[in-house]
C-alpha cells in the first residue's frame, strides 16, 4: 500500500516536470533590442577573430539594423586594457586574463566565440604536398634547435614514404606579440618538458633561435621564399595561401591528425566537460592535446570578454539588453557563419556555457535575463519507461520492475523526490 | 597728419603683441610636449626601473613570459645603433653626391632629379618595408649577400653569418635609401647657398670642377652638411616599420649582432612589435615604455653632439676669417 502511494507521489512528480519546463520570466533566448530606439555598441581586441565578428557585425545589422557593432581589432592586449578601463562593451582576447588582470577587472565573464587553429606550414621542395607527420617530441625539438636536419631519425621515421633531405631546418616565428604564438608555445609546452623549463608559453617568448616576421604573412612569407623553412601560421591563413602543412600527433599518441575544422572542432568537444564557468577564471583552459583520436592537437578558444554588470559600461539598461543579445547572437545564429571564413564553430555544450555565463549578468544589479536552460526540456523521459508504464498498468510486468525504471528516471536527475 | 601715425603705431602695437604671443604659445608648445613626453616616459616605466634598475640599459635578458619576466635593453640600443650608423655610412656620402650632381648640373637635369630625389621621401616607410621583404631581399641575398659570404665568410667577421637577408645588413641598406632624400634635397640647399662669386673665384685659380667643390663649396657649406646628415640620422635611428620588417626581429641577447648577417632589433622596432599584446599586468608594458625613454634620451644625445660639433666648427671658421 506505501509503495503504491509513492508510485502515485512518483507519478505526480513526473506530471510536474513535464508541464513546468518555464518558470514565468524564463526564456530560452534574450529579448531582442529595442526596436525604437539606436544602439551602438562598442568592441575591441584580438584581431585574430576581426574578420569573423566583421561579418557577424554586418549580418545582425541586417538582422536588426538599429544596431550598429564598432570593434576595434587593436590585438587583445589592447582590447583587455581597454576592459580595464571600462572605454568599451565588451573586450576579445586570444589568451584568456591572467590571474594579475582579473584582479584589475573584477567580475569579468568569459564567453568563448570562436576556435582557433595553429598549422604547421613547410616549405620543402622534396615535399610539395601536405603530408608530413610530425610527432610533438619533433616539433619541440625542432623549435629548440635540438633536430636540425631534415632527415634526423625523429623525423625521417615517420615518414617512411618521403625522400626527406639532409639539409638544416630553418624556423620561423612571430616577431610580434600575438595569439597565434600563444596557442603555439603553449602547445610546446605541454608536450615537451625541457621547452616548459626552457621558454614557457606567451604571446612573446624568448625564441632560443630561427627567423622572425611580424604577422601570419610576414611568417609565411619566409616560408614560401626559404626552401627547407618550417613555421607556423593560423588555420585560416594556412588554407588561404595553399601552402603545404604537417598532420601533428594527436594528444593521445595514437595518430597524425591533419588540421581540418573538424579535427578542431572535435578538439574542443574532447575538453567540454572540463571547462570553467563564464565567472570563473579561464587561466589554465586550453585545447592544446586535447583527449580523443580525431582532435588535432594545436587549437584554442578565442573570448569575449565582458563584465556580469554592465551598469559601468553602457550607458542604459536598453543598451545593456542589445549587448546581450549581439553575444547571445554571435555564439548562437552566429556561428553558422563561421566555417565560411574557416573559423571553427562552437560545440554545443560550449554554447550553452555561454549562455549560462550571459544569464548572470545584470544591469545595477537587475537581472536582464532569466534563461532557462535548453538542458532540462533535453531531459526527456525514455520511451521504454513508457512503455514500462503501460506493461505495468496492464499488469504485464511485476511492481519491481517497474520501480527499478523509476529509480533510473531518479538516478538520471529527471525526477526530484 | 599725425593722428595717422598714431593709429598706424598703434596698430603696430597690437600686431606686435598677437605676434609676440602667438610666438610665445609656439614656444612654449614645444617645450611643454617635450616634458609631457618625459614626464609621461618616466611614470609609466618608472616599475621596470625600479625592478631591473640600471640592468635594464646594459642587460641582454628580453623575457616576457608571466612569471620569468626579466628585460634588458641593451641588444635593442646596440641594434638601433648599429643600423643607424651603417645606414649613414651609404646614406651620407651617396647624398652628398648625389646633392653635388644635382646642384652643379644643368637646370634641365638637375631640376628634375633634384624633384625625383624628393619624390622618395613621399614614399610611405611600409612601402619600403614591404618592397625590402618581397623584392629587394631576394635580390641581395642572390648578388650581395652570398657572393661576400662565399669570398669572406671565412676570413672576415662581418661576413660570417648565414646570409638569409632579414638582418642588419638589409635593414640598413634600406634605411640607407630612406634617409637619401632628406640628406640629399637639405645639402643640396646648403651648396646652392654658396655665393657664385666663391665658385667664379675658384674655376679662376684654374680649379678643376672637383677642385671647386673640395677649395669652395665644402668648407663653406660643412656645418650644413653636418646638419642635414644628423637630420638623416634623426631618421634614421626613429625609423620603425621598414625597419622591422626587414632586421630579423631578434630578442634579447640573440638581437646584439655579431657580423652583418645577424638578425638583429631596433628599439622602435620591439615597442612596434610587442606593444600592442603587452599584457597590462606586469613588467611588460613598463619594459617597453623604458626603451622608449632610453631612445628619447639617445636622440638627445645625438641633438646635442650635433649641435656642439656645428657650434665648434662655426668658431673654428670665425677665427679664420678674422685671421
């Protein structure tokens, strides 16, 4: 008789679930801008994501044309410092903030955008082609100035079906400050203890040899005009100007993996269950290795940077809501943009980060959003529950059964008792 | 009658005043950039200062990775330094040439050249750079570089690195032809400025037109030429972007050059590459407005020799007129 009363409690419950999914003010998107009135919003940082929030800028003006989107692509350091002083609405940075600047811009969210990837190009006229395999331990060392042949074993035995020559490596690298050489460097730190020691990661290192460019093209043009070079330019840029690029060795060892938008994208799916909320600090986050056979190992997120009360940086709470909705836009509708311009789009469980972090901001300490997540209306009771029901009301399966596909339900988190 | 005069004076008075203001505003404008600039240099680096002290001019550290930092200007004032006077070195006398020619020649074709010489000032210093990078390096390398590294490599310092044509040795070739024009149109000025009469005398005596230069347009025309190559100079050691483009962009201590095939740094140079992603946090940002006050204090440096040297010269040639 208890039992039965439970079930029925159960029951219930299961009714309650399925016919609440909103609280009142709940929404699953952000209210779109106020459509009597102007917004400009203003942006600056990394010009790594510029040509892709270019486009979203025109494609939500077109959208919504009371909204106009000013970024400014200063780089992120000049984007974080213009957060610091709170001149902008929101900031992007390649390189998540430090611990010392979080501290001069408390209350920053960290909203990922977009993905980067880091190629290896090669200019080696024995190997015209895409193709070379390259093992971390052979680019750290090549970086290091440790291999310094063409044909050392480390690299000649990977590539058994390449005529690799005896000639010396000459490497290029970023003469400015940048993103770029901050995925790579962080890469070669993790993979290779002595260049942790040695160098470190950062958007400036101390290169303890090789040639130096400022930009994608400044590198890649050394590249393409020195036979026997190897450097490393942007994902983008690299399929842009059709050079040759090497499959690296994927963080588990157990394949080369060429940099596609997929084998990135599967890169940031293999860390999605690892990742800070938008609050908290991002400072170890990275992409770099990620777990899984298919993720190419050099890639990293690129932020949006804004601060969960916006009353500082905006002039009303109208404009605060349009700010909003731009980013809930960009990391959402966005994002089918993206691959065009050969940016890697978002996983999901990335995006719904993103939303989470929007959903704490407040305007003088008003929330603007009460996002309900996607997540919970996800939850769906399974069919074969259903169907236990029915059996069970037929009599056809025994009270234990029964129970025991309650208990999963309870297990799941999709009833609460 | 004299009321006339009386409101012409005193028009004159006030026309007399606004000037005397309006210089006096110009004067001061000067003057107040420059300390701004000083003041705004020192407050803003004063950390790096603090934390490297004087290492920070004689170190050869350039790390800027969070929590190893460690900065030390040294190889970047050795570079710029370097580049500078190299670049003089071709610059200076092919301008004087070139100022002779133009001067000397016939209107018909010194005019137009003199007009071509300046044209290359309006070229934009990212031209430069980009032309150095695409077309010219790849021609020094081929018929300069290699061939000196081939005969000389062996036996002579200078020409021991591993040509590539992003190092000193192209960047100042390249600054050389930037500083062409200034040099150039400034000393040609100064030898126009030699009164006919000197030169009439000089072909008189039988000079030949070599002669005529070295009896009277030199000594007449010397501490204008000196002031046109330190404008060179100025040029020349403030130049940022061709310069980067095309020096190697090495840091610290691998920057300090050791023959002319060594990639090197200028201080314009590493503030253009690394200031705009210098993190605001840390010692960074201080390092790099530091150089930007040692830089400050080199181009003073150079103002005032330039100006000491000009004034000697001038004595020296009072004295042998008043002889």
């Amino acid at each position: 008789m208890t039992t039965k009363t439970s079930l029925l409690m159960v029951l219930t419950a299961i009714g309650a679930i399925t016919m609440v999914p909103f609280s009142a003010y709940a929404s699953a998107s952000p209210d779109i801008p106020d459509p009597n009135q102007e917004f400009t919003l203003t942006g600056a940082g990394a010009t790594f994501p510029f040509p892709l929030i270019d486009l979203w800028r025109v494609q939500y003006n077109d959208a919504f044309d009371n909204v106009n989107l000013n970024y400014q692509s200063i780089g992120s350091g000049g984007g974080i410092k213009q957060h610091i002083e709170k001149t902008v609405n929101f900031a992007a940075s390649d390189k998540p903030m430090s611990e010392a600047e979080r501290e001069l811009a408390p209350g920053t969210l960290h909203i990922p955008e977009s993905i980067g990837g880091v190629v290896i190009v090669y200019n080696l006229p024995e190997v015209p082609n895409k193709g070379l395999n390259l093992t971390s331990d052979a680019v750290a060392g090549i970086y290091l100035g440790e291999i310094t042949r063409w044909n050392d074993p480390a690299i000649a035995s990977e590539n058994p079906g390449l005529d690799l020559p005896d000639k010396e490596i000459v490497t290029a690298h970023r003469s400015d400050g940048s993103g770029t050489t901050f995925i790579f460097t962080d890469y070669l730190t993790e993979v290779s203890p002595t260049w942790d020691e040695k160098i470190g990661k950062g958007k400036s290192v101390p290169w303890p040899m090789g040639l130096a460019a400022a930009g994608n093209e400044g590198v890649a043009a050394i590249v393409k005009s020195t036979e026997y070079s190897i450097g490393y330019v942007e994902l983008a840029y690299a399929f842009q100007t059709g050079m040759a690029f090497a499959s690296v060795q994927n963080g588990d060892n157990s394949a080369f993996v060429e940099p596609t938008l997929e084998t990135i994208s599967a890169a940031s799916s293999g860390v999605a269950d690892t990742l800070p909320s938008a609050e908290e600090s991002w400072v170890g986050v990275s992409l770099v290795n990620a777990p899984g056979p298919d993720s190419y190992p050099i890639a990293s997120f690129t932020y949006l940077l804004l601060y969960d009360d916006l009353k500082s940086v905006t002039d009303n709470k109208e404009q605060a809501k349009a700010a909003i909705h731009l980013i809930y836009w960009m990391i959402t509708d966005g994002q089918e943009f993206s691959s065009s311009l050969l940016y890697v789009p978002l996983a999901d469980s990335v995006i719904e980060l993103g939303k989470q972090g929007l959903a704490k901001i407040t305007y003088d300490g008003e929330q603007i959003w009460n996002y309900e997540s996607d997540a919970s209306m996800d939850l769906e009771i399974p069919k074969w529950i259903r169907d236990n029901a029915k059996w069970w009301s037929e009599g056809l399966i025994t009270d234990q059964d029964y129970i025991n596909g309650l208990q999963y339900l309870i297990q799941k988190g999709i009833l609460k008792v | 009658m004299d009321e006339k005069i009386g409101v012409q004076s005193r028009q004159r008075i006030n026309s007399d005043q606004i000037f005397k203001m309006g210089a006096t505003i110009a004067g001061a404008f000067v003057l107040v950039m420059i300390v701004l600039m000083i003041f705004q240099l020192v407050s803003e680096s004063y950390p790096i200062w603090e934390e490297e002290g004087l290492a920070f001019v004689i170190g050869t550290d350039w790390n800027a990775v969070e929590g190893r930092e460690s900065f030390g200007a040294l190889p970047y004032i050795l570079g710029t330094l370097t580049t500078a006077a190299l670049a003089m070195a071709i610059g200076v006398p092919l301008s004087i040439g070139i100022a002779m020619f133009v001067s000397d020649a016939p209107p018909k074709i010194g005019a137009p050249l003199g007009f071509l010489v300046e044209l290359l000032a309006a070229v934009p210093s990212v031209i430069y750079g980009l032309w150095g990078l695409y077309v010219f390096r790849e021609y020094f390398i081929d018929y300069v570089e290699e061939p000196l590294h081939l005969a000389f490599g062996d036996s002579i310092w200078l020409f021991s690195g591993n040509p590539f044509g992003l190092d000193i040795f192209t960047a100042s070739v390249v600054l050389a032809i930037m500083i062409i024009p200034t040099v150039s149109s400034v000393a040609r000025e100064v030898m126009r400025a030699v009164p006919q009469q000197q030169k009439e005398a000089a072909y008189m005596l039988g000079a030949t037109k070599w002669e005529m230069f070295k009896l009277a347009i030199f000594p007449y025309s010397k501490t204008g030429l000196i002031g046109a190559s330190i404008l060179g100079l100025g040029r020349a050691v403030g130049e940022t972007m061709a310069v980067t483009m095309l020096i190697g962009s090495a840091t610290g201590a691998n920057a300090i050059p050791y023959s002319l095939f060594d990639p090197s740094q200028t201080i314009s140079g590493i503030i253009a590459s690394e200031f705009p992603e210098a993190s605001l946090a840390g010692l960074h940002l201080p390092a790099l407005i530091g150089t930007g006050l040692i830089l400050l204090a080199i181009a003073m440096c150079i103002n005032i020799v330039a100006h000491l040297l000009v004034t000697r010269m001038l004595k020296v040639k009072e004295g042998a007129i008043n002889n």
